[in-house]
C-alpha cells in the first residue's frame, strides 16, 4: 500500500533512510549541512530570476512563489503547465544550476537507489505561513524512469505523499530543514502535495520554507 491516514513515524536522527513506499525514500537531514551553501547560492539564482506567483491555467494565482534554475524551468499560465528553455518574464535563459544544487540532488538520488541522476532543471518553490500545494502529479517531464529529489529548507511542513490516484489518502510526513525526499519507480507518478504551512520562523530563511525540486525535463 503506497499511502495511509496516519502522520509518518519520525525516525530517529540517526537513521539516514526512512522508505515511505516502493521506490521512495526520506532523507532526514541529508542536506542539512549544505543548507548555508544552498541558500548562498539560491540568492545568486534568484538575482537574475526572482520569485513570482503564477497562474494556473484555470487564472488562479498560485499561493507558493516559483522560480526555476538550469537548461530547463516549469512554468504555468492559462496556456497550461510545461517546461521552458527561458523565463517568460524576462525572455532570458533560466540562471545555470549551481553544481553545489545538481551535486546534492545527485546524491541524494543515488542514496535512495537511483544511480546517474543528472537534473536539468530545479523548480524553486517558497512557502509563506498558510501556502499549500494541492495533490497532483509530477507528469510534465519526457522521461518518468528517472527519479524526482525534493530538498527542504526552513520551516517545517507536513509533505502529502499519496498513491497513483487522486482518490488514496496521502500519508502526512513531517519534513524539516535539510530534510529529502525522492521518489522514482513504480511511485515516480505519485500524487503529492504540501499542507498549508504554519507559522514560525527560521534561523536562516525567516518566515519561509524553500523547496528545491529537482527534475530531469528533457
């Protein structure tokens, strides 16, 4: 069974693997380390493509502010979802993907059983106190045999990760700063989301959670 209605067992901080399902793991506090360096370099990502809240086809402006780094970036408007080679606010390439990114996400991937993960694209999402991301499917990308890696940093959030239908109760995982999760394989298509986030703040990123989701587009 892929999802339940219980919150996930915390495992203890010296469990480097926690699987939540066939194919998907929890890295708790892989990334927690590099989490200074991460955001160090997100700010240089974020000087040439800066947050922005888009729409979603349906003209709904999303709650959680996106940007993107690397060859490719998602993007959504009423044209639909998909991945662009530039950012259609500025018409410029997306900013390069700092190695330090491709180099964590690598890792990590590999940790968890995905060997090779080479990501062309990070979709860089923040999370205000009340922002949310619904279920839905990570689809938009070529080639499902490669994984997806998703990095937290700052607040803690309540991470849905639920089956292959809209209709399975998610499991509710509590992730917290240098916290990863990826997910490939029989699970790869997944549904999933973000709870509303809570209040609180963070040494390093204030009032925010950022999460940086690797993808291989192309």
């Amino acid at each position: 069974m892929i999802a339940g209605d219980l919150l996930a067992a915390l495992p203890s901080p010296e469990a480097a693997i926690s699987p939540l399902a066939e194919g998907a793991a929890l890295l708790r506090a892989f990334a927690a380390e590099e989490a200074p360096a991460l955001l160090e370099a997100l700010n240089s990502v974020l000087a040439a493509a800066p947050f922005r809240h888009m729409l979603t086809p349906g003209g709904h402006r999303m709650s959680v502010a996106m940007s993107n780094c690397g060859r490719l970036g998602w993007v959504t408007d009423r044209r639909g979802y998909r991945y662009d080679d530039r950012d259609p606010e500025t018409e410029r390439p997306w900013p390069a993907m700092p190695s330090l990114f491709a180099s964590v996400a690598a890792r990590a991937a590999a940790r968890s059983g995905y060997p090779a993960f080479a990501p062309d694209c990070c979709l860089i999402n923040r999370y205000h106190p009340g922002a949310r991301m619904a279920l839905h499917q990570d689809r938009d990308e070529r080639d499902f045999s490669q994984p997806i890696v998703s990095v937290s940093l700052g607040l803690p959030a309540i991470f849905l990760f639920g089956g292959l239908t809209r209709e399975a109760r998610p499991l509710r995982v509590r992730l917290a700063h240098g916290d990863v999760v990826v997910w490939g394989g029989r699970v790869r298509l997944a549904f999933h989301g973000v709870a509303p986030l809570a209040n609180g703040l963070h040494p390093l990123t204030g009032s925010a959670r950022i999460n940086l989701t690797f993808r291989k587009a192309a």
